[in-house]
C-alpha cells in the first residue's frame, strides 16, 4: 500500500486552503473504511471509523494489536458523546466541562452504536475529545467518531513525531498527516467512569491529584502500582508489555551515588561482554555517568519536559543499537507517576533498588 505523507504544520486553527483539503481527503478516507495517522495533544494516533467493526479489525492488523486490547473513541464535540454511550453520569460531565478538550479519556457503558471490535469485546467504551487543531479538525471531517490507538506498532514506544509513525507503519496504512512533534509526549489518563469512585486505569497528563479537585476520591487500578499484583488489570492494554525498547531496560533507584556507581560498574561489565552500553539520566548528575550513550530527560524539577522526551528516547537507543538500557527512576507522584508508569512497562518491572 502506498502511504500518503502530507505536512499539517499552522499554528492553532488556521489551516492552509492546501491543508484544509488535505485534512478533508484524510476524513473521506476514514469514512471509507481507510486509515489516517495523526497527531494530538498525547502521542500520534491511528485513526478510523470507530462505529465500523471492519475499520477496527484493519487497525488490529495495521499494528499488530491483540485483537482484546480496546481502542479509544475520539470526539470533537461534548454533544457528540451522547450516541455511543449507554449513560453519561453526572461525575463524567463534571470531568467533562474541566478537562475536555483535553488529555483525559473516559471509559462509560457503550450504546448498541459501537462495534465491539472497536471496544475489544468490552460493553465499555472509552471516550476522548482531544484538543489538538488537527485532531479535531479531522474528527469532523471524518464522520464525528475516530477510533485511534497510538500509531506506532505494538510493543513499540508510541510515536511523538510523524518520523517514528512512518518508521512502524509506512506502507501498512492510507495517509499520515504530520503535524509535527506533539506537545505532551504520553498517552492520556484513563478514567474509569463505571465504579465508585472512579478509577484510574492509566496516569497521565491529567494526574490524580486534578481529577480529585473536580471529582472527589479518587481510585487507581491496584497493577498500577503494584505491578506483581496477581489480578488482571482492568484497561486490558495494561498487560501488555509495552512502550518497550529493543534493548534490555533495567531502572535503578537508591542515592545519586549509589546509583551513579551502580551503572557504571553495571556498564562496564556489560561492555567487556560486548554489549552497547546506554543511561537515561535527569540533568543533575548526568556528568558521572560512562556509558556508550548517555541522554539526558532534562531536569528533574521539568517533569513536563521528561514526558516530552521519554519515548524518542526510547526509540533513540533503538536506532544506535545499544542493547543494555539503566535509566534513573522518577518521583511517583503527580506526572511522575505516568512517567515511572510508562518506564516501569518499557523495563518489563525490572528494578534495582539499592
Ligand atoms: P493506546 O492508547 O494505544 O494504549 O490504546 C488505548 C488504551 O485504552 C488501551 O490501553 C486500552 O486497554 C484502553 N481502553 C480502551 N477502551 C477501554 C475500555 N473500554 N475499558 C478499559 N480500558 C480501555
Ligand atoms: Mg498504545
């Protein structure tokens, strides 16, 4: 299949006549049944026609996703949620009016409208109203309801640039619409809007400590945090091992020292035995450090920034072949939190603690 690639650079929501119609043909393309990549606030998604089951089966194969892993259901506008949801409780309108548009998905009962391709054989359906102009613009045109994974294959770190889209799924999907890098870097937060009190399934932008100055207590899904937790987690994708790098990830916690001292006798080793040797690092002590690569997620203080940069990372020491990964841990609070989440799963839980 031949993959078109167009640029979809303005600034907020003026478009170029060219653009414009470029986003038109990809909306036409969806309503037919096609893929279309495209870029939002989080990561890239892979979008098409979220209340056609055979466009989510071409999704599944376009990335190689296990068939029971759901997709999100993106909308542009609040009104738009009302057919495809078998209630919309008033905690959900409250989230709703503070973060939509915006990085925060919601998983509702779903109405008879959506194909349980799309939801994974679930009876949920996870809704998002994303607020990237080019997301948006393209909803619109593409009938009001795209379902979009992340555009990268599965397994693989999501995509936060058009160039790591077109390096998993050129030639497997219609069109990408490249819009540059995106802004926040990491998936969105899931929200379970089914319990009391709702629960979070995935962090993200939208941290616990916001949902509950709207909504009140607030749960979080137990193998969030306690990844050896015999239950299965309740976002299915959560099982998976994901975000994950080609090289072996370890993540070391304990005093800068410590850790500092850790990875370099750990780097050693692995060098005599013939490995490529890569650390990902905070800015503060990211001079101690011998590895045979050595990237720096900015500073500790900028947890935005470290969001921002984790993937490419990730997908960085991919494309240099470095085959054994030690990445300082993270504060596990606020953004923190979906940053250890989204390292922790790329690690495959593998941490040192010294
Ligand atoms: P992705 O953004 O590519 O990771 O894919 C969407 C994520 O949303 C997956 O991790 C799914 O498990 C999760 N998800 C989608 N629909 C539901 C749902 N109905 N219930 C729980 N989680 C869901
Ligand atoms: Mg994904």
């Amino acid at each position: 299949m031949n993959t078109m690639i167009v640029k979809i650079q303005s600034e907020g929501d003026s478009f170029s006549p060219q653009e414009e119609m470029a986003l038109r043909q990809a909306g036409e393309i969806i309503k037919n049944g096609g893929l279309v990549a495209f870029p939002t606030e989080t990561v890239y998604g892979l979008g098409g026609d979220g209340l056609n089951r055979e466009s989510s089966r071409k999704i599944y194969a376009a990335k190689g996703r296990p068939p029971d892993n759901p997709l999100i259901i993106h909308i542009c506008r609040l009104e738009d949620i009302y057919p495809i949801v078998g209630d919309f409780p008033e905690a959900a309108r409250k989230a709703a009016e503070a973060f939509w548009p915006g990085p925060l998905t919601m998983v509702l009962p779903k109405s008879g409208k959506v194909p349980f391709e799309t939801t994974g054989g679930l009876d949920t359906v996870a809704v998002r109203f994303p607020s990237h102009p080019v997301a948006r613009k393209l909803i619109g045109f593409s009938g009001g309801y795209v379902a979009a994974p992340s555009a990268n294959l599965s397994g693989k770190p999501s995509p936060t640039a058009a160039k790591y889209v077109i390096e998993d799924l050129e030639g497997r999907i219609d069109m990408i619409l490249d819009g540059g890098e995106d802004e926040i870097g990491l998936e969105s937060t899931i929200l379970d809007m089914t319990v009391t009190p709702p629960q979070i399934l995935r962090p993200g932008f939208i941290t616990k400590e916001m949902l509950e100055g709207v909504l009140g207590e607030i749960g979080t899904d137990i193998t969030i945090i306690n990844p050896e937790s015999s239950q299965a987690p309740k976002a299915p994708g959560m099982k998976y091992r994901h975000y994950a790098p080609k090289g072996e990830l370890t993540i070391v916690e304990g005093s800068p020292e410590q850790v500092v001292d850790y990875v370099n006798r750990s780097a050693a080793e692995d060098r005599a035995a013939g490995e490529k040797t890569g650390v990902i690092a905070a800015s503060d002590f990211l001079g101690g450090y011998c590895a045979d690569v050595v990237k720096c997620v900015g500073s500790r203080e900028e947890e935005e920034g470290i969001a921002r940069k984790l993937y490419a990372i990730l997908r960085e020491f991919d494309d240099e072949g470095v085959t054994r990964i030690y990445s300082e841990g993270f504060d596990s609070q606020g953004l923190g939190q979906a940053i250890m989440n989204r390292l922790l799963k790329a690690a495959g839980h593998n941490v040192v603690r010294l």
